[in-house]
C-alpha cells in the first residue's frame, strides 16, 4: 500500500511538472487563443485527478472491508474453538462429582491447570489395579478356606472309611486352572498317612 502510494505521488509530481511546461510553451509561443484553450483543458484534467483520488479511495476501503470480513472469519473460528472447548468442563465436572465415591481423589492444588484433574486416567488405573490386587486376595482367601474345609471333611472321612478317601479326589477351583501355586496337606491316621497335593 505505501509503495503504490508513493508511485501514484511520484507520477502527480511527473504530471504536474509536465503541465507546468506544456503551460510554459504555450504561454511562449502561442496566441490567446491557444491559452484559452489550455485553461479549458485545465478543468478537465482536474476532473481526471479527481476521478483518480476517488477511485484509490474506493481502493483503499475495499481492502478495509476485506481485513474487517477477515477478522470477523477469525473470531467466528476463535468462537467455535472456545465452543468446543466447553465440554471439557463438563467433562471435569463429571469427574468431580465421582471424588466423593470410591473413585480416586484429585489434588487440585498439584494441577498444572486449575481447571483439570492432574493425570486422571494414571489415578483411575492406580484404582484398577488396587481392585484387581484386593480381588486376588480375597479369592485367595476364600480358597484356603474352602480347602481347609476339604481337610476337615476328608479327616472325617479317612476316620471313616480309608478307601472311600483315598478314591474320590479333591475338586479343583476354576479360578486357580493358571496359577503355578501348590499347597501340601499331610493327615495321619493310624498306619495310613496320606497326602493331598493341589495346584
């Protein structure tokens, strides 16, 4: 915009000297009439530079209108980013509402942004795989009780009856087909010492 200002500048300049001799020669070597007619001519190139300057100023607001459509594009697109943004905070709203069940506790002060939960997903896991750990010990625990019942119900038996015992062997659990534990029972009674091996 500034170069083609001043180009159009330095071409009045060149113009208006180039009136200025045209005026000189007429002035000097012709008649009146010739000078009456360089007069009129004047008025018409008034009129010429008049048209000129309004039709840079038509220039000059069309480039406004187009920065100012522009920028109303970027804030329309500004907007929507900040639209979408919003269900974040619902999303962290949900998340907040959770804290007072069993679900993890959030630090807010330790948050990097005040407005999200620090490392959310890393504390869910941490809940998974607590859960996970008191659920294998729990089935563990019910395990060792189940076979301590077993013990009891086939000491019974061995007092009972040595060949019934001996024929019908242990249930094994379901849940305990992968694990690589054993457990070794020894009851005696009598002569007859048996031992029960489960894995």
């Amino acid at each position: 915009m500034l170069q083609e200002y001043l180009r159009n500048q330095d071409e009045s300049t060149k113009k208006m000297e180039r009136r200025i001799d045209f005026i000189h020669e007429s002035l000097g070597n012709k008649s009146e009439v010739l000078f009456k007619q360089v007069i009129k001519l004047d008025e018409d190139i008034k009129k010429l530079r008049e048209d000129h300057d309004r039709s840079l100023t038509l220039v000059k607001l069309d480039v406004a209108s187009k920065y100012q459509e522009l920028l109303n594009k970027s804030m329309r697109i500004e907007d929507t980013s900040y639209g979408n943004s919003k269900h974040l905070g619902s999303i962290y709203n949900r998340l907040q509402a959770l804290e007072g069940s069993s679900h993890a506790n959030y630090k807010r002060e330790r948050s990097p942004t005040p407005n999200h939960p620090p490392f959310y997903c890393n504390a869910i896991t941490r809940r998974s795989t607590t859960q996970v750990h008191e659920d294998n010990e729990e089935e563990e625990r019910e395990y060792e009780e189940q076979l301590n019942d077993e013990d009891e119900e086939q000491s019974i038996d061995i007092n009972a009856s040595p060949k019934q015992s001996m024929d019908t062997p242990s249930p094994r659990p379901s849940f305990l087909t992968n694990t690589k534990k054993s457990s070794f029972y020894t009851s005696k009674t009598g002569s007859n010492a048996k031992t029960i091996t489960t894995y």
